[in-house]
C-alpha cells in the first residue's frame, strides 16, 4: 500500500472516528431533559433526577371493566412540577402548610389526625381522605362517577376544583384568591425552570397550577395488593369462591365483605356501587353533608369512600370518629342508627337498622380481608415523596 493510500484511510478512519464521537455525544445531550444550568438551579433546593420520573399508571388487567394498560394522566413534566408545588408551603397565605399536610405518603395520602392542620392553627371541618386511587381516574374508565364526585359532600365537578377549594379555604391553605400565591410561585427559578418543562412557558398560570397538581395526584394509585395479586388469574373473578393465596380467615372476610358490604363499595374496589349514602352513623347530624348542598331528603349524606388502602388511612368516617377498622366494623355490626334517610342497604325487613351481630371471630376475619388491600409500595415510592432538601 503506497503511502499516500494510507494516509487517505487513516484520515478516514479518523473522520468516521470523530463523527462517531460526536453523534455519540449529541444522543446523549438529547437524552439530557435539564440543560446543565437548569440541574444546578434545581439542584439548590430539589432532589429530583436529571429525567423526569414515570409517572404513568399502571392498571391491572382485572379493574376497570377490562380498559387497563399503562395511562398518562397528565405528562411526567407536569406531574413532576405537581409534585414540587404538592409539598410546597408557599401554596398557603401564611407559607406554614402544604397539600401534603394533610395528606401524608406514610399514610397512604390520608392523615393520621381526626381533622388535619390548616394555616393559624386553624383544623379541616372534616377528616381528610385519601388521594390513592382518584375518582378521576376511575371516571376516565368509563365508572359510575358522576359531575360533582369529589369530597365528601361531592360539592366539586373534578379534582382541580376540589385543590382550588382547598386553596381558597380559610381553615385549610387560606388564601383569598390565587393572586398572592401565583406572585410567590413566578418569582421562583425553580418554578420557572419546571413550568418550562410542562407548558413550553416559564409564566406558570392558576389553571397550570391545578392542571400539574392534578396530574401528580392522579399519577397515585394502589393497585400492588395481595388482593390483586390473588385475582389476577380470574378475569371473571365476582367475588365469590375460594383465595388460595387467602388464608382461612381472609377468605372468610372475603365472604362476609361481598355479602354485607360489596353493594356499596365494590366487588373489585374500583367501580363504587354507590357514590353517596347515609350510614346512620347518628340520629342527627351537625354536619348535613350532601344535605346542604341537595336539600333535606340528602341530609346526613356522605362519599362512600374507597376501600383500597383502607388499614393505613384511619380515623374514619367524615368526622373521623372511628380510630381503627374495629369500631368501624362494630358500627355495622351492632350500631347503625335510625335517620330518616337511611340509606336502603342498611335497613332490614322490619324497617328498622340492620343489625349484622358478627361475632368477635367474624370482625376479625373482616378486618383481615381488608387488610389485603394495602398498597405498601406508594408508602415509600420516591417519586411520590417529598423532593424539597430542607
């Protein structure tokens, strides 16, 4: 090979060489979501990864009337941005409380408290429940979810305005408008780097706001259940027949659950059967619940709430009066009190409150099926968690 020929390949070789080096190098600056800058200026105050988390859910084969797969209910961007602005105290007119204030990821985004803080000391009217899997996505399913599913009054038309409504309630964040809240919020590089991200804009907008909440709220759901786990195989499961994976006593529960309680809540604790209903939980309410909202006949009215998550999100009820799934079964058992609006699963053929007397044996098979709901993986998961470093 004459000299000059192998120069010509060397300088070849070298040219693919460099090329090679360089659309190697512009692969990996496109896989880079922040540019270098941005991660530094998010690094100050958030520990977030240089991609964006996956937020997209993923829906067993068995819920949802067979429409499963993995859903987007927002963008990574978006819920990533929610997530910030979900633990950010700036969101309350005294920067002291967050969303996650009262709905904390150790207790499967309910609260641990009766009522939960809100801004001057002051306490939620009612217990807070849990954001596990949302009535909006069960809506986006094709469910029995009507307008006005959201609280416990169902007094909201879908999440967003149920987040605005916290923000603008004086015992809860305390804001008077969004105004205030929404100057804090811009000022920020931080907000502004992630508004970027979500919304091709820095200028974060009070929709944008309840969109990015929205869409990490919803990213929450719990589906990882030894419940789950035990159908998955049965595509036609309707609640009867034997769990092998159960024990004795769960199976039991199981059984006790479907005949007394699954008319209300659920076979497959996705679609509610029932979206309100007084539970006769006294003879008279100071809280009227949908009743305020409907007029007498609703009076006493409450969500029904779902069960998935049910053991970690005590105390219970709207008030919070329950302390621990026993009373709550006892209530049930023994105790359902004669309102006048009643609702129809609860009364017997005497016309009076149903009385279920299970034995001490059956409460605690009841409260060992439930126990199977339990999704521990949402507890934990980082995505979910708190990003801020101080």
């Amino acid at each position: 090979m004459s000299c000059n020929h192998q120069y010509i390949y060397s300088a070849l070789f070298l040219s693919l060489f460099i090329c090679f080096l360089s659309c190697q190098k512009e692969s990996e600056d496109s896989l880079t979501h922040y540019t270098s800058d941005e991660f530094q200026q998010l690094s100050k105050k958030l520990d977030l990864p240089s991609q964006p988390y996956d937020y997209s859910l993923g829906i067993p084969d068995h819920l949802f009337r067979g429409s499963t797969g993995r859903v987007n209910m927002g963008s990574d961007d978006k819920a990533t941005l929610g997530r910030v602005l979900f633990y950010d105290t700036r969101l309350s007119a005294t920067n002291e409380v967050s969303c996650a204030s009262c709905h904390k990821q150790e207790f499967a985004f309910a609260d641990n408290e009766e009522l939960s803080p809100g801004v001057k000391e002051l306490k939620t009217t009612r217990n807070s429940l849990s954001l596990a899997s949302s009535p909006s996505l069960v809506a986006s399913y094709g469910g029995s979810v009507s307008s006005s599913a959201f609280g416990w009054d169902h007094s909201h038309e879908d999440s967003k305005r149920q987040s605005l409504a916290a923000l603008l309630n004086r015992n809860e964040m305390g804001n008077e408008d969004l105004n205030g809240l929404m100057k804090k919020l811009r000022q920020d590089p931080v907000i502004q780097i992630l508004t970027e991200k979500a919304f091709n804009n820095p200028y974060l907008t009070n929709e944008q706001l309840l969109v990015s909440l929205d869409a990490f709220m919803n990213s929450i759901g719990a589906f990882n259940t030894r419940f789950d786990e035990a159908i998955k195989e049965n595509e036609l499961f309707s609640g009867s027949g034997y769990m092998d994976s159960f024990t004795e006593q769960e199976n039991n529960g199981k059984n006790l659950y479907m005949t007394n309680c699954a008319s209300c809540h659920g076979v497959k604790f996705d679609i509610q059967q029932k979206l309100i209903a007084n539970n006769g939980l006294s003879v008279e309410y100071a809280d009227k619940g949908v009743g305020d909202l409907k007029g007498e006949k609703f009076n006493g009215h409450f969500k029904v709430p779902f069960l998935r998550n049910i053991a970690l999100t005590g105390p219970y009820m709207h008030d919070g009066r329950f302390k621990t799934l026993s009373e709550v079964i006892d209530h049930y058992s023994e105790n359902i009190q004669a309102h006048p609006n009643l609702s129809f699963e609860l009364i017997g053929k005497s016309g009076k409150p149903k009385r279920m007397n299970f034995s001490a044996d059956q409460k605690e098979s009841l409260v060992a099926f439930l126990e199977t709901l339990t999704d521990e993986t949402i507890l934990s998961e980082v995505k979910f968690s708190d990003p801020f470093l101080e």
